[in-house]
C-alpha cells in the first residue's frame, strides 16, 4: 500500500527544502544519523521534489535487500533491483541465469525508460565495475514487436536465434521460443511472463502473456521489447572474427564457458550499471566505507584471478608472435570509480560520524522511540505530548482500527486515512493536529523515528506491539503460481510399470496412432507377458503407474486368463473387511458433537488484514475449508499439506484466532524446543493488539513455572499454550479446550501419538505437514481426514538448488566463501553428535577467521539457548548441527546448507532440513554429500535421487509419495495389506477400497473411475498439431483430469490459444471426453456400438435406473431397456445406432445429461447420509 500521503508531505517540509538546497550549492551531499529507514523516507521524498531517478549502492547483498524492502514499502516508485554478478570476472564459470536475465531486465528498462516515470534501482557496489557492453550497442540488439507490424515468420525467428534464442517444442524458461503454425512464443529474458504472438498472414494480429506452467494466456499487450541473451552470442561473433584472422584456436575459445570474461577483449572500454542511467539521476552510497572495503577485497581477488585468465589467453593464440592486448579493464580500483560520478549529484550515507573529512554534512538527528507493547498508556501520553509541541505525528500500522481504538483508551485521539493517496483529507488530518494513522502491511522491519528539529515523527506497529516482519526478498522476477511442474510421481513415462484397472500389471511401451475401420485414434501400446495391447489415450483414465513397496518388482500379468481376476476378486473380499472397518470409525466419529464456532467477527478481519504478506490462493482456500469445519456440529479433522515456507502456520494463526476469540483454548504442539520457541515469538508477535494470553511450555520451564501454566489453563487464564511433549507427561486439567493443532506430526514417537489421541477426542485437530507420513497420508486419501494442499508457492519463494556430490573439502571451501561474500550464513549438519569434533577441526583449519557455533540435542538448555540467540542474530557465520534444526526453524539470513553423510538421512528429514534455507526469497543452496556411491545401499540412493529431482517449489506431497514407494506401505497397512498393494498397486488399492465403500454404503450411483467409450469417432490429437509426443501424451491427460464441462471448455480454449485453432479430430475429443464426464456421474462403465444399437454397461441396479429413466421425454424412454447381471447389467438403447455417429454423440449428451439433472435431484439428505464423501 502506498504512502504518498506521508510523502508529499515530507517532499513539501522544511528538511526537503534544506536538502535541496544543500545539493544546488555542491553536488556532493553527506548525510549522516538516523535509520536506514527514516533515511529511505527522506531520500524517497528528496526524489519526488527534485522529480529524479534515484540508484543506491549499498555495500552487499545483504543491506540491498533491506533497501529493496524499506522503498517498497513505500510503494510510490518503481523499484527496480540489479543483483551483482558473484563470480570473478576472468573465471570460467557462468554467472547464473536469473541474475544475468534479472541485469538484462533492469537495462532494458532503463534503455527504455519513460522520462515522465522516475525508478528507484537498488544495487551493491559490485555493479559499478566494467561488466557491460556499449549502452548504443545493446540498444541496436533490442527487437521491439507491435501489433499491426508487418514481419516474416522466418525473419522474426531469425532475429531470435542470432540474439541468443533456443527453440524448443515448449516455452517455458527464459530465452526460449516455440513454433506451431501461425503462433510464435517467445520467453524474453527481459520480461516477467513468456509472450504469444498469434500472425494472420505475416502480419502480428495478436500479442498475449501467458502462464509458463499453465501455458494459459492472460493480458493482452500492444508491444514488447525483446532484449539479446546475454552477451555470449555477441563476444562469439567477435571472437570468431579474431580467430578467423588467425589470432584464436576458435574451437578453444567459443565452446567454453562464461564468455563474458572476454568482453575485455572485444571492449576496450567495457561499461558499468552508471554508464545506463540518465545524468538527470542522484547516485546514494550507503556507508561508502564498508562499499570500499568489500570493493577492494574483490579487487585483490580479480587481479590474482587476472593473471591466471592472462595464462589462458596466451595458450590459446596461434602464435607467440601476436600481440593482443588483454587489458585487466574488468575491474577497478573504487577509488577510481568513484571519481567518474563528477556529473551527478552524490549522497553519501552514514549512520556514524566518519574518520572521513567531509563537506557539506548534513546531520539528521533523530531521537529512538521506544517500544511501549506493554503500555499502551505511556506511549499515547508520548504522543499527546508531541502533539502539544506541534509535531506533525504519523502512524503506520497493519490494524489501524484495532490501533485507533487502544489509543482512544487511553485518551489519545486519532484520525485514520482510510486512503493513503487522499492527500487533500492527509494534510487536512495533520493540521488539525492530530495523529494520521496509515494502514500499511509491508512493515519489513521497519521502525519508528522522530527527528525533533524537523518536527517529524514516524510511529510503526513495532512501537505499538513490538510487531515487525520478518524481511522477506521482494525483488523476484517471477511468480510461479504452481507446483513442481518438471516432476511429476504420477506421470507415465515409456518404460514405467502400470496398472490397468481389466487387464493388470503391464509395462507402458510407446504412444502411438492406430487406424480402426477408418477411424484413427492415438493408442497407449502396453506389453503384457505373453502379448500387447493398445489402450485408447482418451482412456488414460483406467491407467495408473504402478505404485508399491520400490522393493520387488513387479509381476507382469498375461492377458485374458483368469489370473488377473483371481487376483483382484481374493483383495476385493480382503479390501472390503477393511473398509467395514473405515466405516466403522467414520461411524463413531459422525457421532461425536463438536462445538459450533460462529462466524468471523470484526477482530478476525482485521488480524487476517494485517498479514504483511500477500496470501496465496491455496491458503485462503485452505482457510476457508477450516471455517466450514469449525462452523459445522462435526469435530474438525483436517490435515494442512503444504511444502515448507508455504504458509502453513499462517494457516494455523487465523484458526488458533477463531477458537481463541470465540472463547476457546488452545494447544499448539511442536515436536522440538528450538521450533516451540519459534511458534511462541510468532503467536506472541500476531496477537500482540489483542487481549490474548501466549504461553510456552517445554523442557527449559522451571516447575514453579510449569506449575503456573496448567494453573492458568486450568482456571482459563491462559488462551493458548505452544507446547512440546511436556504437556503430554501428565493429566493436565484445560478447562476450555477448543483446538488442538499438531505441527510436523511425523515428528512425534508412537507412545507421545497415544497421548495426543486422549487429548483428541471430541475437540476440532487441525495437522500441518510439509511431508506427511505414510499413514498420514493414507488416512487423507481415503477420507477418513480432510486434506487441505497449499500447492502455491508465496511470490518470493524460490526453489533451492540442490547438489549431490561425494565430500569433496575444496567444493565445501567454495560453497561456504561464495555464502559469506554476500553477507549470509550457513548450517552444517551432521548426523551424529561424535562427528562435529572432526568437522570443527576441518572446518578451522579451512578458514581462520570463519565465526562458527555448535547446536545439538545434548547441550544444557541455557547453552543451546544462547547458541541459537548468537546465530538467529547473526553474530556468527556457521553452525555446526545436528538434526535439531530440522524443524520450523525460520532464519532468514541462512541461504547455505551443507549436509555431510546425507545418505544416512531419511527423505522426509533431507526435505525438512533443505527446507531451513531460502526462507526470505534469496537464492538458496543445499549440497548433500556422501562417501562413495558404490558404499550406499538402494534405497539410500533412491532417497538422494528423490531429493535431488524433487528440488523445485510446492515437492512436499510429491516426496511424501515417494517415500510411500522407498519404504514400503508395510508401515502404512501392516505387511499382509502391504503384500495385497504389490499385487494390485497403491492406486488400484486406494480405488477399490473407495468402490468398497461405496457398495456397503448402499450407494445408488456405483463410483466408476472411466468409462470406457467404443464408438466410431475420429478423436485424438494430430501429430502436425502437437508436435512432441510427450507434450501430446501430457495434453491426454490433462483431458481425462477434467472433471466438468466448464474445465473441458476452458482447456480447449488454452489449446486453442496455445495451439492455434483445434483441429476437427480435436473438437471430437473434446466431445467424447464430455460425454465420458456425464457416463461417469451416471456409473456407466462402458459405451459400445452393436448396430443397430448402442450398449451401455453398468453395475447399476434396476430400481435406480427406473428412476433416473423418468428423466427422459415419454416417447424416448421406450428406446431404453435394461437387462440385470450378477457382473455388468446392460442398457440397450435401440436404433440409434444406425445414425451417423455426430448424432449418436448429440443424442448420448442430451439423454445423459437428463440423467445427471435426474441424479442431482435425487434426495441429498439420503444421498449424503449414505455417501462418505471421499475424494
């Protein structure tokens, strides 16, 4: 939310105007005192006065972040952040692509930049060394595309090569482009979104952005400018150039990496970030010192670095002969940087008077105010007392109204800007005067400050209720808004096992186009033992991969013998006991009443309002299935799966706020102290403006202090209690315990899950887990526990890069240096406390200044208490650690994780533990060493394979699929389940156990999974339509995973906007896919024609066809009959199937379609008292 109002206000002050004058007399400016952030406040105005464009230097990574995080909150600029470059110039490796792609994006903006619309750039002091071509030589790269413009198909994908372009079947990276007919989609590195350009002739008629995951248009868009990959097409044409002339051994050169350490070269006088902004723009240095300092160390590094790329070059000419001047011009002295800026007004930053001699100092004194969270009272008397003294008081707060109404209280009047941009009522408000309260989310540790002799004071909810978010990265280019879309556990890849629901286990062979009596359709060929099959790809449907214990391999089954029906009918009578035993808890359970909680009231508005993060789809929907389940008479039973840093305990503070404010208590239970802890300062942290009392319970808790505790649960003083497995030791009396919420449940030992089971009965459980455990899992899908997913990943949230690597020290030096260089810290863990006294000697002898603590589960509390407080404040570099970090633990400034002998890590701890980093939006890094793979049994490395290929965002569920696999379900069924699954597969289990249930509950509709449809229609996809085989088999089953006609109608839209027009065999599938939809609501399992007729195959019985019949119109129900079996009845619909088969299509849709209506009519309260409702 923008504050404008704030300012305007301060842009028009007294201090502006002091500033501005300052500059006119000498360009060069110090400021010296205050906050970083009162002076981003200062500086924001200072820009919207002057009306320039403002480029800060800060002096790593670390700060700019925090700048990036200060301006936006501000949120009346457009901030743009240009992250350095982390390698050595002359090195051999590449600097990554999202910095590369996140640099070309920002010099795009600034080529292009509107001088009507003034930016804010963030960086460090990295990018004012040499590292850019020409600014008039990238301008001449630039393809700038209209719509209306007139350009060859060919021309255009010509122009995309040479820039650096790679064409491949689907775009969904970055500097990637795709053809199918008259559609190009291009993925500009300079662009957040990938763009489709739709030709009619050779003429753009439309340019679109889409979705790279969904492959989904979204805006339109009237032009798009396209900027060169990087610089390695360029300095490869140059280079060529040379070695044409006979200077380079061309194959040597072009084919290495990082090219860009030969702009040298090519540039005598290569360019920085300063040579691509307008002279019309104020260059800020913060602590120009420190900037200094980090400069030179990389200046030492590049010199020696130089020489060694000076060796290089010199091998590689074809002649001692050839003189080529290989200039060190990619690094400078910061000294002499800094004097090229004579053009441009200079603000110098300093929180501290500096050794330097400086001119024109500016000092902004400023008076900390202090936090009053507990007094409420004498921070309102401060107020009044500045209001007396004519201050002008502004507030910025995530509950204005909550915040208003204390402040009322205690006889502090307020005013409150419901619009932040009304900046008429803002000066209106603040005349009066009165304090002007501002709502504002983005409170990224950010502070109060007043500055006495301006008469300006800032008052932020960290003042009020020591609130303050954590600092999230919000500088990331990208949204992705699904889960890992490059894994999938359920995808079919040829060569993988799979279940056929009639014919058994066989192995998936290839997709191929098959010609029946004239009619093609695409086939899924599957070998059996003794023969193959082909499946019709729009029966994906009745296929699953085989799914067991990743033990035993499968047992191929033969086709058409009783074997396979032996087999399923002995586990559909073993099934069925089980899931009379299922509907018998699900009975037991329906019979428990649980307290009904009312609808949200005004506080619950406003805490949800105050998160300072932008919710994500799937915890909003996940919220809203809690509501229902606390609003109902049912005790809630919901299972929260979300991957880690995706929001869960968001999730849980909305709900521990509802049970709480509707006069409930209740326990929050971690598995660890050290995440107790955590839950503890963040419950304390969002609740703080409320009348709410935050207890922790653990091991660390004196007795006198326990004693407190269960007293006050006992007499209801005590509103939620954050606990570990402290509170199950003894029968502890709450007098009003309303919700129970598990965190990380897998955690907890079997005799600790007794105890939570004493404390479940009648009372709403709410369970949150990043990888469920197997059992977990199961219960969620058979619906014996509702699930709900948090598959979206928060805006910032990035995936972390994962390396597997046998223990190699030098890559350990190196991965621990580069996390250093940018101002971060780093865990590294052990699996067995008897190994850190060797990895402190390693570790010691590696670095000489490295700062490092050790934290494991055998320390005295206070000493592990003090180890966690010294790195959570960064006081060290390192930590030395067992698993007792695996946890929850939320460290922002930790973007490095090291993992010795992580083959003797489970999957689901490996997960945990790569989840501690990344946690505010900067790229992470996790490496996994082991010994020697050859020493490493199977399923360790199944487990390594499993965390390494499910690296990207929202793998949790995926992993805890996996491990399902890896371990077996023995644990999940007990062994004589287990041995009935490998027989059938997990999938087919899970179905039948469903089909199972479904026939003891009585229900009339029987469930069918797929309906199998064998009618004379040309439906598939042509192969001159979807080129890829892959991509087509994908877009099946994405047809069969439809489960309405609005998303049948909606995907032949994206095909159409991804594929051009659909094709007519295409339409035809689509209509047989809906006509699949309405057999399955009507528990039809197959459609066949026997001409003259068309059959019908189902396990319904007689009576209820009857009643779903009178749907029909009196003169068609006569062309029905229907004809029972023990196995299949059979409907047969007379002479219809003499008609061409547009019509039998028409005809079947119309007539099931009444079904349907027919069904849903039926009387829900019987429907639903029969039906379990599983998913």
């Amino acid at each position: 939310m923008s504050l404008n109002s704030l300012i305007s206000y301060i842009s028009n002050s007294q201090i502006i105007t002091e500033l501005v004058k300052r500059i006119e007399k000498n360009k060069e400016l110090n400021i010296i005192g205050s906050s970083r952030y009162a002076k981003s406040i200062i500086i924001n105005s200072l820009a919207k006065k002057e009306n320039k464009n403002i480029i800060l230097v800060s002096p790593n990574e670390e700060i700019a972040y925090k700048w990036y995080g200060y301006f936006n909150s501000i949120g009346n600029r457009n901030i743009l952040y240009y992250p350095p470059s982390k390698n050595l110039p002359y090195g051999s490796i590449n600097k990554s692509k999202e910095t590369e792609y996140s640099q070309l994006s920002v010099i795009s903006k600034l080529i292009n930049n509107d001088k009507e619309e003034k930016n804010i750039i963030i960086t460090t002091e990295r990018s004012l060394q040499p590292h850019l071509i020409k600014k008039n030589i990238f301008k001449q790269k630039i393809i700038t595309l209209n719509k209306g413009l007139a350009i060859e198909i060919k021309e255009l994908t010509s122009q995309l090569v040479s820039l650096g372009y790679n064409k491949e079947n689907l775009t969904s990276q970055e500097g990637s482009w795709s053809r199918r007919g008259e559609i190009i989609d291009i993925y500009p590195v300079n662009n957040e979104l990938p763009i489709r350009i739709e030709f009619f002739d050779n003429i753009i008629d439309k340019i679109r952005e889409y979705d790279p995951v969904t492959q989904r248009t979204l805006d339109s868009i009237n032009k798009v400018e396209i900027v060169q990959v990087g610089y390695n097409s360029l300095i490869r044409e140059k280079l060529e150039l040379l070695s044409d002339e006979g200077v380079f051994n061309s194959e040597e050169i072009t084919t290495k990496n990082n090219l860009d350490r030969y702009l040298g070269i090519i540039e005598e006088y290569p360019s920085n970030l300063i040579n691509y902004i307008n002279e019309d723009s104020i260059i800020v240095i913060d602590e120009i010192d420190d900037c200094t300092k980090f400069a030179n160390n990389w200046y030492i590094e590049s010199v020696n670095n130089f020489d060694h790329f000076k060796d290089e070059i010199t091998q590689n000419l074809r002649s001692n002969n050839i003189n080529i001047k290989v200039k060190p011009n990619l690094h400078e002295k910061f000294e002499y940087i800094l004097k090229t800026f004579s053009d441009f007004i200079v603000i110098n930053l300093y929180e501290f008077e500096s050794k330097r001699n400086l001119d024109n100092r500016f000092l902004l004194s400023d008076k900390r105010i202090n936090s009053s969270s507990k007094n409420i009272g004498k921070l309102s008397k401060e107020i009044n007392k500045f209001i007396l003294n004519k201050d002008k008081v502004w507030i910025l707060s995530a509950q204005p109204l909550r915040t208003r109404s204390l402040l009322f209280e205690h006889d502090c009047n307020t005013n409150y800007l419901e619009k932040p941009n009304d900046l008429d009522n803002a000066y209106k408000l603040i005349d009066i005067p009165t304090p002007v309260i501002i709502k504002n989310k983005n409170n990224y540790e950010i502070e109060g400050f007043y500055l006495p002799i301006w008469k300006i004071i800032l008052i932020t909810d960290k003042e009020l209720f020591s609130q303050q978010a954590l600092f999230n990265n919000v500088f990331i280019r990208r949204r992705k808004r699904s889960v890992n879309s490059n894994i999938n556990v359920n995808k079919i890849n040829p060569g993988d096992y799979i279940v056929h629901k009639n014919h058994g286990i066989g192995q998936f062979l290839k997709l191929e186009k098959i010609n029946i009596t004239g009619e093609s359709r695409d086939y899924l060929v599957i070998k059996y033992l003794d023969g193959k099959i082909s499946v019709a790809a729009d029966q994906l449907g009745s296929i699953n991969r085989y799914r067991s214990t990743g033990k035993i391999m499968p047992k191929i089954n033969k086709l058409g013998g009783a074997e396979w029906l032996k087999i399923k009918d002995k586990n559909r009578k073993i099934i069925k006991k089980v899931a009379y035993d299922i509907l018998k808890l699900y009975a037991k359970r329906e019979k428990l009443k649980g307290h009904i909680y009312p609808e949200d009231g005004p506080w619950q508005k406003e805490l949800e309002e105050s998160f300072p993060y932008q919710p994500t789809p799937d915890q909003l929907t996940a919220v809203k299935e809690i509501k229902i389940d606390m609003e109902s008479d049912k005790p809630m039973d919901r299972l929260v799966c979300g991957d880690v840093g995706f929001g869960k305990t968001e999730v849980a503070v909305r709900a521990i706020f509802k049970a709480i404010t509707s006069g409930k208590q209740v326990i929050l239970l971690a598995p660890t102290t050290i995440l107790a802890q955590q839950h503890w300062r963040t419950f304390n942290n969002r609740f703080s403006p409320y009348p709410i009392k935050v207890s922790l319970l653990n091991r660390f808790k004196t007795s006198s202090e326990k004693k407190d505790i269960y007293a006050g649960l006992k007499n209801n003083k005590i509103d939620l209690v954050v606990a570990t497995h402290q509170i199950l030791g003894k029968e502890i009396e709450i007098k009003n315990l309303g919700l129970l919420v598990i965190d990380e449940e897998q955690r907890f030992g079997v005799r600790q899950k007794e105890k939570i089971k004493n404390i479940k009965t009648n009372i709403d459980v709410l369970t949150l887990s990043a990888t469920p455990i197997p059992r977990t899992l199961y219960m969620s899908l058979s619906g014996l526990r509702q699930m709900s997913l948090l598959n979206t990943p928060p805006p910032s949230r990035r995936s972390i890069k994962t390396y597997l690597s046998e223990i190699d020290m030098d890559v350990i030096r190196t991965a621990i240096s580069q996390e250093l260089d940018r101002g971060g810290q780093i865990f590294y863990v052990l699996p067995r406390i008897s190994d850190i006294d060797q990895a402190v000697n390693k570790l010691t002898n590696m670095f000489n200044d490295l700062k490092f603590i050790v934290a494991h589960g055998q320390m005295n509390e206070i000493d592990l208490e003090n180890a966690m407080i010294a790195f959570n404040n960064g006081e060290v570099d390192l930590m030395i650690c067992t698993t007792i970090i695996e946890s929850g633990l939320d460290i922002p400034k930790v973007n490095t994780i090291i993992i010795e002998d992580s083959h003797k890590f489970g999957l689901s701890q490996l997960y945990q533990l790569r989840g501690r980093v990344g946690r505010s939006g900067i790229q992470a890094h996790a490496w996994l060493f082991y010994p020697n793979l050859n020493n490493i049994n199977e399923a360790s490395k199944q487990r390594l394979k499993a965390i390494k290929d499910f690296s990207e965002l929202g793998s949790g569920y995926q992993l805890a699929m996996k491990d399902m696999e890896i371990r077996g379900v023995g644990s999940l069924l007990g062994e004589e389940q287990s041995g009935k699954v490998n027989a059938i597969g997990y999938d087919l289990y899970i179905e039948m156990l469903h089909e199972a249930i479904s026939e003891i509950n009585g229900q009339e509709i029987p469930e069918v999974k797929d309906t199998q449809v064998d009618l004379p229609i040309n439906a598939f996809i042509p192969a001159t339509w979807i080129l890829n085989r892959e991509e087509k088999l994908d877009a099946y089953k994405e047809a069969t995973e439809c489960n309405t006609h609005k998303e049948l109608t909606e995907l032949a839209t994206d095909w159409s906007n991804r594929y051009g027009v659909l094709p007519k065999p295409v339409e035809s599938l689509i209509l047989l896919m809906k006509l699949k939809l309405l057999a399955k609501k009507c528990g039809f399992n197959k459609i066949k024609l026997k001409k003259p007729n068309i059959i019908i195959e189902t396990r319904l019985k007689i009576s209820t066809f009857k009643l779903i019949k009178k749907a029909l119109p009196t003169n068609i129900q006569n062309k029905f009959s229907f004809e029972e079996d023990d196995q299949f009845s059979k409907i047969t619909i007379r002479g219809i199937g003499i008609t061409d088969i547009q019509n039998q299509i028409d005809q079947l849709i119309y007539w099931l379609g009444l079904f349907v209506n027919e069904i849903n009519n039926f009387d829900k309260n019987t429907v639903e008292s029969k039906n379990l409702n599983i998913k």
